[in-house]
C-alpha cells in the first residue's frame, strides 16, 4: 500500500514538472547510477553463493 502511495507521488511530482522528469532521466541514466543500482540488486545473491562456498 505504501509504495502504492509513493509511486503515485513521484508520478505526480514528474507529470508537473516536466523539466525535473529529464533531470531525474539524466541522472538515473548515468553508468555510475546503473552500477550501484545493479550492485544493490545483486547484493544478496552475491552474498548467498559465497557463503554456499563454505558450506
């Protein structure tokens, strides 16, 4: 429910700014924002199967 809330927020916050929306693109774009972003995803698994070398 809460993301539910907040999702509709940043879409209303970027349908009345459109000038933040090609900010906000910009930024997410960025190869440093997609490896951090792919790091933060892939954490857990990472850590899963490295402590499954061990075991």
């Amino acid at each position: 429910m809460m993301m539910r809330i907040i999702f509709g927020i940043v879409l209303g916050v970027l349908v009345a700014y459109p000038t933040l929306a090609v900010a906000v693109t910009n930024l997410i774009v960025q190869p440093p924002v997609i490896a951090a972003a792919a790091g933060i995803w892939a954490w857990p698994r990472i850590t899963r199967r490295v402590r499954g070398w061990w075991a």
